[in-house]
C-alpha cells in the first residue's frame, strides 16, 4: 500500500516490551521503567493478528524490537508464528546481544533472518557508563553468537554521541576490515531522555568522513543509511543522519506500540490504537495509519526536540 506522497510501505516494526536488561542513557531513565501488568501490552495472537493484517496490506518486513525484545518471554514462539505469514519476506530483530548466546541458535531454527546489535563503545568502562548497567564482553558474546548462528548480514548501531565515543570512530570502523558487518553510525536524536545532553553531544555523521577519509562511496540500497566501504574491507560503514540529512522520502515504515497504538511517524505526537480490532475493522485503522503518514517530520536539532511524547525504549528503536 502507498500513502498519500507515493512512499510504498512494506516494513513494520513491533516493539515487544519498553522493558530492557540496560539502561542505556538516551533511552531510558536511570530508574528504568515500572513494568506494566500483562495484560497492558499485546498479546503474542494480538501481535499475529495485526502482523497478518499488515501483510494484506503490503506489509513485507517486521523488525521486532523494544526496550529489549529478547526479555520478552516466549518470543522464539513469536517468532515462529509471525514466520508463519505467507507474505513475510524478512523477520528481523533489533537487540543489545546480551541475551543472545542462550537465544540465537533458537531464533534462527525459528525464522529470525537477521539482527541488528546495538555497540556504541568498545570501552569496557565506557560501555559500563553508557548503558549504566551492562558489560561489554557481554554484548561481544551476543555478537560472536549472532554470527554463529548465521543471524546476518549482521549490523552494529553505534549511535555517535560527541564527547563520548567520536573518539572511537576509526576503531568501530576497523571491525569491518575482517568480518562482512556493516558498523552504522546514528545521529543522536533529541527524543526522550536525551534532554540532558550538552549540545556538543549532537555530532553530524560528517564527523566520520572527516575522520575516515579514505572511506569508498557505495551505490544506494533502498535503505536509509548511506554507505560506504574502507579500501579492501569485508564489510560496510553506515551513516543514518535524521538530524543533518532527512531520509523521510524514502521512508516505508510505521511503527507497533508494545500498547497497541500504531505510529505513522517516528517523531510525531500521532499515535493510532489498534488493539481490540479485528477483520476489515483493523484493516481500515492500518490503512488509516498509513494514510496519516507525514510527509517529513518537523526539524530536529540540539534545540528543537522530536515532537514524540515517549521514550524510545516505548516507541521501538
């Protein structure tokens, strides 16, 4: 299905839980989130149900994600039912790794394509820091476990934070010489918890061709990071830029609350409830949520913030 500015929507994401084993500090209070009763959130035959719906109406990729989609007990069973869509091209998963060592081979046995892993610092007291709780050898097991299972093409989200991990860009960078990885940089974005961070800390992603020069320009995907690749390297280097360089136009996703409200957009207000719905009813609500898509979020800077009134651990990175 198309919305109403010819932008073909065939990707949804689900976020399982706004739970996390992490407390990542752009993401989530120090405090964590209070755990909401069960039966706030979808249910794994609510979450099918909608999935099928969407794929009726074009939808052809789902990423699950959270908070952290793996504490969500019984998500191998999920994954097996939303496998289970004839439509379904790819089912993939976005995760900080840690609780992948016990999870890959079983996701993978259950139709899991690929996962995302979230590698902001290969600094043991840095990584400690930023996610205030975690340890990185454990997000470096999560890895080598993803790649065991042959959960790929497998990507690292580096979310670039100036003062913080800038430093590091050339030796994130390194870990695709050898291994067939695409490292991503993320803008920081003004959402959420973010408040407190100084305006120095809203780096540009030029900061990496300005530190790695000798990085190769390569052909556009489809996707929204731009990529490249250092001379003789296995694997890849991406930019996501929300901040200094809007992708909204080729934009082909909307988002499922782990509370049921779908989101056209990332950085707005609007959020559209589908739980309880069902048939043509919800069919029409995912139509109109697509429909409702913008045609680019407003402007995001160090001083203007996204006009999302949740964290991203409640909307599903």
């Amino acid at each position: 299905m198309r919305d109403t500015f010819e932008r073909e929507i065939t990707y949804l994401r689900i976020s399982l839980t706004d739970l996390c084993n992490l407390r990542c500090t752009y993401c989530m209070p120090p405090e964590g989130v209070q755990k909401r009763e069960h039966g706030q959130i979808l249910s794994f035959e609510e979450i099918e149900e909608i999935a099928r719906a969407a794929a009726e109406l074009g939808i052809r990729k789902i990423r699950l994600t959270g908070g952290e989609p793996l504490v969500r007990r019984g998500i191998v069973t999920l994954c097996r039912k939303l496998r289970g869509i004839p439509a379904l091209e790819e089912l993939a998963l976005t995760t900080n790794g840690v609780l992948l060592p016990d999870l890959a081979p079983e996701l993978k046995a259950a139709g899991v394509d690929r996962v995302n892993i979230s590698l902001d610092t290969l600094d043991p007291e840095k990584y400690q820091r930023i996610t205030r709780v975690g340890r990185l050898e454990d997000a470096l097991a999560g890895i080598q476990a993803a790649r065991a299972a042959g959960l790929t093409p497998l990507k690292l989200n580096c979310v670039l934070i100036g003062g913080f991990n800038n430093d590091e860009i050339p030796a994130l960078a390194s870990l695709t010489e050898r291994e067939p990885v695409e490292v991503r940089f993320i803008e920081l974005m003004p959402i959420g918890d973010t408040a407190s961070f100084p305006p120095t800390a809203y780096l540009p992603c030029e900061a990496v061709l300005e530190r790695l020069p000798q990085l190769e320009r390569l052909p556009e995907d489809g996707g929204v990071a731009q990529r490249y690749r250092l001379p003789g390297a296995a694997g890849t280097v991406g930019l996501i830029r929300p901040l200094s360089r809007c992708f909204c136009d080729q934009c082909n996703r909307i988002r499922l609350t782990a509370d049921g409200r779908v989101k056209p957009c990332l950085h707005s207000r609007e959020e559209i409830p589908v739980r309880g719905l069902h048939g043509e009813a919800l069919r029409r609500q995912l139509e109109r949520a697509i429909l409702h898509k913008p045609e680019q979020h407003g402007v995001l800077s160090a001083q203007v913030r996204s006009e999302a009134h949740r964290n991203m651990n409640q909307i599903g990175g």
